[in-house]
C-alpha cells in the first residue's frame, strides 16, 4: 500500500500533538509524592493568623488562653512562597467542600453554633 505525500515518513500526522507546558506541569503534579514523616510533631491548634510580604505567606499557628486576656502562644511558624500559599488555598477549598457535602455546612458563627449544634 502506498503513502501518500500527507504520510510521509517522519511526518507527525496521526501521531498525538507534543504535551504543552500546562499538560506537562499537569502530570507533574499527578506524580505520586512519598512522605517521610517519622520526625513530625502533631500539635493541636485553635488560632491562626496569616500575613505576608510581596513574595512569601506567613502563618502562624497558636492556642489562645482560657480568657480573652490572655497571650496567644503560637506555637507554629511556617513560610511559603505565594505560589504555595496559592495551593494550599485550593487543597483546603477541596477537603472543606468534601466536609460539608458529607457532614453539612460549617457555620463559622459561634452564636449560630450554639443555637443549632452540629449532631454528635
């Protein structure tokens, strides 16, 4: 069978298209990552505030005191670069619309909370 001048031998017609840079960086992201978290400390914390600079996201990870009075210990520091706060961002956008299509809404208004507490 014949080739005709459209398939000639090093042509790429038929052939898939080379990955662009989104499709690229995309199935980088999809590779599996292994953790080593033998040295992790777990710390509980019910305070947070987050600022930054031009090129970095600041948070700080604390446990306010019993009174309002008291000191925030923050206990935690950590700095990432914007494009990672960005990704942090959308990876807790996602767990929390997982949350709440399973459990419900999270109200984050403590008097709203106390009128209707979430079921045990």
């Amino acid at each position: 069978m014949a080739k005709s001048d459209a398939e000639k031998p090093g042509d790429n017609q038929g052939a898939p298209p080379p990955p662009d840079a989104a499709q690229q960086q995309a199935q980088q992201q999809q590779q599996q990552i292994q953790l080593d978290d033998s040295g992790v400390v777990t710390q509980y914390a019910n305070f947070f505030a987050a600022t930054g600079t031009m090129e970095e996201v600041i948070l700080d990870f604390g446990n306010r005191g019993k009174t309002p009075q008291d000191k925030v210990k923050v206990d935690s520091r950590i700095v990432v670069s914007v494009f990672n706060a960005k990704r942090i961002l959308a990876a807790l956008a996602q767990t929390i619309n997982m949350y709440e299509e399973r459990f419900g809404k999270i109200e984050l208004d403590p008097r709203k909370r106390m009128q209707n507490p979430p079921p045990q």
